[in-house]
C-alpha cells in the first residue's frame, strides 16, 4: 500500500504546500471561529472512560446539535470509542446506521479520543484534491473512504519536510489537517 | 519533500559499537525492555540536506558525501567535534532524566518521557553511526567516548548536560529550554557541508519537536493546575534560562565563525535569511532569536496562570551568565547593574533562583503524592 500511494505522488503539487504549512496552519487552526482555545482544552477534557458530557463537549466544538440516541447506541458508540486503534477503520462497519451516517460527527470523536484519527472536513478535502489525492465526498463514515482520507493525511505527514514541524503544540494530525483545509479554503 | 532513508547494514565499527551501547544502558540503569517495540534507526533526509554548500568559502561546490571529499584536516577535526558534541548531549540527557520514570505525574508523561529517552538514544545512535562509518580511527574513538563520558560524574562536554535533573518541573524547564536550544544546533547543522551530517538532521528535528512540545505543555499544565504558585515557579525559569543562553557559545566567537567559513554550520535562519551572515557575532545571531522565542513562548505559558498570579517572564539575557560578555558581572532578573557587595549579590541569587528549601516544599508539599500539581491529560497514541 505504502509503495502504491508513493508512486502517486505528485511531487510539484506537495512542494510548494510544504512551504506554507506552518503558516496554513496557524491561519486555519487560529481563526477565532475555529475555537483554538477549546480545541487545546478538548485535549486534556477528553479521556477514558469517555461519558456522555465529554461527546457533547466535541458537539458543541464542532457546531453540532447533541447526537440523540438511545441508550444502547450510546453504548455502543463509546465501546466503540474504547476499542479501535488507529490504523483500523474497519472497526466503523461494527456501528449502527444513525450513528455512522455522520461522517463529522464520528470522525471527531475519533480525533479528541486517539489523535491519529483526522477530523474530516470539506475544505481538507479540497485541499486534498489540490494536492493530487481526490477523496470522494460522503456523509457516512465508510470504513475505506475515511481510511483513505486518514491515511492521506498521515502519508503527507510523512513526506513532509523537518520546516513544517517547528513551531506547534497540537496533535501532528490536527497540523496536517488544518493546514490542508486552510489550503483548500483558499482555493 | 523528503523521504526518510532507513539504513539496513552496518560496519563491523558500527557494530562493535552497537554492543558498548548496550553495556551502558545497563550501567546507567535503563531497562531495555522500557523500549517495547521501539527500533533504533539510521536516518537520513538526503532531499532536505541538499546537493551544493550553502555557505562560507566553499559555497556552490558540492557538499562533501566522504571524508577524503573534505579538503583539509582541521576541516575534518571541526566536524568530528561537532558531531561528538551534539552526540554527548543525547547520552546525557538520558542519564540525567531515566530515574523520573518512576515518579511520573501521569502515564501520559511517563510515556513522553519514555519516548524522548527513546529518540534521544536514536539521535545518539545517529550520531555514533556517522563517526564510525566516515571518520575511521579517529571517529571509533570519539565513539567509544559517547558512552564513556557520564553526566552523574559530571564529565559531559556541556555544562547544562551535567547538571542534575532531581524532579519533573527540572524535566519540563529542561525539555523547554534545553531542548529548544538542541532544535537550534540541529537546524544550524542542517545546512551542513558534510553532507551525511546535513542529512541526519531532517528526521532528527522531526523527532525534537515533540520534546520541546513537551516541555512546553508540561509547564503550561503545572500553571493551568494552579497548585504551584507562579511566583515559585519563576525561579525555576530564572534558573534555567541562563543556562539555555549560555548553550549558544561565547560571544564574538572564532570557532563559529571557522564552522561558518567551512560551511559547517549554518545560521539558524541560513536558508530563510536574505542577509549576508555577520560572521563576527554569529553565536550571538542565533542566540538573540532563541531569547525572542522563549519570550513569546512565556507568555502563551502564562496566560493559564490563576487570577492573582503574577506573570511568568523571562528573565534579561545579562543574569547570571556563565560565558560571554555579561559573565562574572553582577545584574539582576530585569537586567540592571545590581548595587551592593557580592554577598549581597549572593543572597539576591538565593532569592530569585530555587534554594534548598525550595527544593524540599516542592517535592514534599506541592508534588506530594495525591496533589494534583499538573493539569491531567492521557496518553492517545
């Protein structure tokens, strides 16, 4: 897998975003609408045993109206929460309909609660696409597109140059997303 | 963009040396099985390290790949300096920081700790593995001395790198400010015209920037905590701020501006700046960018700080100077000329850097077991 998604490189779309990452970054992850403070809050506030308090803490993060399940699916989705390890996605099929048909939603958890997931997000999908990687749109979190999506991002993380990785004090994935969706945004 | 290189096959030299590297693990007691699936690895970025000298009188050649490629001998020595150098602080600070395993305030700092101890031990391979492959006898000797010299016998080649590391506020000020300035050499070697050390850095200042993350986070925890006071806190960073200035060399340096001229090492910003390099104050360069750093990095520190609390600063450049031109000369934290005898100088000292019996309440009363003395956080992969 790693030797296929090498040789798609495109090299001259990457270069000239690794010179502005950190700069990308700071213009997406420090705009006042993005909530920094309660992003870097949400690091330390998010831990296990994970409750229903702290899922809605993300929500509220995340301009989202608190999920309204029952108390099985809730259950299930903090198990769920407890049990996977990046790199597994798979993991997602395990999960029942209403609650993996939010893709945003489900992909913060993951974020807040193992930080080598990624937020998905439209503009770091665009920016992907700028970049040479065009990860088809959806609103449910199917295990092999958000595989996609994740693995892209941690792939770019690993091509990048020592520059991008000086001057943060946020998850690698959140540096890499952010400064992909600010790339995006600008497009 | 960079590909790391990860190298399969070593010399008998390397080898051999692997073996020594083992011993002093045991020595300085560092239980191997605290690695877990942890590999060490040769890596290089060659993309990153570039292709011609960046700098000094050989500039536009290309860099140096071998160690009969390197013109002069005294060029040969200057490297072989820096190298040992940069690979006596890794060692050092593992054997100054393995024994804070065991009092960690929370698994996620055990496990930072951890693989800080892990990466610096890589960077220490790294370094070894260059002097053993590319410089010969001389290089295995300088080698065998990574391991030999001791940062609890006070024998490492930096001051900072022998001081003792009792408890983890000392951990965290360390990894802030001493590890920052290790983010400078390394950025100052990546420009190198030795080409395998230039490429070396790439993944090596990957790794740093996780430690001094940690350090920076570990102190902006202790003040979000709100147990130790930031006036007490203060003297911590009173005490290793001049260390950290001290790092960066002695003023108006000649073997600066020798690494300069052989386009050994580079300025800090060497690819960013547009400005020919000063060569008569380049230790100085580096070190004013490294004081506005800590400064803004202070202040987003302070800002959790408990209402009431004074705030966290960094104290002037002149205090306490262990080298250069303010050193031996009596200032106080804001940097005016202090008024009065030396003894009088000496107990402002006492008063404005951690005493004894500062050293005891923050161990026994504020680090207490059961004191929630830094803001909890887990440990997320």
């Amino acid at each position: 897998m790693q030797t296929h998604a090498l040789l798609n490189v495109n090299r001259d779309l990457l270069s000239p975003f690794f010179e502005r990452v950190p700069e990308l970054f700071d213009k997406y992850h420090n705009d006042p609408e993005s909530n920094p403070e309660l992003y870097e809050e949400l690091l330390y506030k998010i831990h296990r045993p994970m409750t229903i308090e702290m899922l809605d803490m993300i929500d509220d993060w995340m301009g989202l109206e608190h999920r309204r399940l029952n108390k099985d699916q809730d259950l299930m989705l903090r198990l769920f929460l407890l049990a996977i390890r990046y790199p597994d996605t798979l993991l997602l099929e395990s999960l029942d309909d209403v609650i993996i048909e939010d893709v945003r939603r489900i992909s913060a958890y993951l974020h807040f609660t193992s930080h080598t997931y990624t937020i998905w997000d439209q503009d770091t999908r665009k920016g992907l696409k700028l970049l040479g990687f065009d990860i088809p749109d959806t609103e449910r979190a199917d295990p092999f597109i958000y595989g996609a999506y994740v693995g892209t991002i941690e792939l770019i993380k690993d091509l990048a140059p020592f520059t991008c990785f000086l001057e943060h004090d946020v998850p690698r994935q959140r540096l890499f997303q952010a400064a992909i969706a600010q790339f995006g945004r600008e497009a | 963009m960079s590909k790391t290189e990860i190298v399969e096959g070593y010399t008998p030299n390397f080898e051999g040396w692997v073996q020594e590297f083992h011993e002093w693990q045991t020595r300085i007691g560092f239980d191997p099985a605290w690695l877990g699936d942890y590999r060490f690895e040769i890596r290089f970025d060659w993309i990153s390290a570039g292709e011609s000298i960046e700098f000094g009188d050989f500039e536009g050649m290309p860099k140096w790949s071998r160690r009969m490629q390197i013109p002069q001998q005294n060029i040969r020595d200057a490297i072989i300096t820096m190298i040992s150098v940069q690979g006596d602080t890794e060692f050092a600070s593992v054997e100054q920081q393995n024994h804070l395993l065991a009092t960690a305030p929370t698994e996620y700092d055990r496990k930072s700790a951890l693989r800080i101890m892990c990466e610096e031990q890589r960077h220490g391979w790294q370094m070894a593995y260059l002097l053993c492959t590319y410089f010969g006898e001389q290089g295995v000797r300088e080698a065998a001395k990574l391991l030999e010299r001791n940062a609890q016998d006070g024998t490492r080649l930096l001051g900072s790198f022998n001081a003792p590391i009792d408890h983890w506020l000392d951990f965290f000020c360390f990894t802030h400010f001493i590890d920052r300035d290790g983010k400078y050499q390394l950025k100052m070697l990546s420009t190198s015209s030795f080409q395998p050390l230039a490429a070396s850095m790439g993944p090596m200042l990957k790794e740093e920037s996780f430690h001094l993350g940690t350090g920076a986070n570990g102190l902006r925890r202790i003040v979000k905590a709100g147990v130790i006071p930031t006036s007490f806190l203060q003297k911590y960073v009173n005490k290793w701020v001049s260390t950290g200035l001290d790092l960066f060399g002695t003023d108006e340096s000649t073997s600066a501006q020798w690494a300069y001229v052989y386009g050994v090492k580079g300025r800090y910003d060497e690819r960013e700046s547009n400005n020919d390099a000063d060569r008569d104050h380049l230790n100085e360069a580096s070190r004013g960018l490294y004081f506005d750093e800590i400064k803004a990095e202070m202040a987003r520190i302070s800002k959790g700080r408990p209402e009431g609390d004074p705030e966290l600063y960094i104290p002037s450049d002149k205090f306490n100077r262990g080298i250069g031109k303010y050193s031996g000369k009596l200032y106080t934290v804001t940097g005016e000329d202090f008024e009065g005898t030396e003894e009088e100088y000496a107990e402002y000292l006492a008063s404005v850097l951690p005493s004894d019996e500062d050293e005891r309440k923050l161990v026994e009363e504020y680090m207490a077991p059961g004191v929630e003395w830094i803001q909890y956080r887990e440990w997320k992969g």
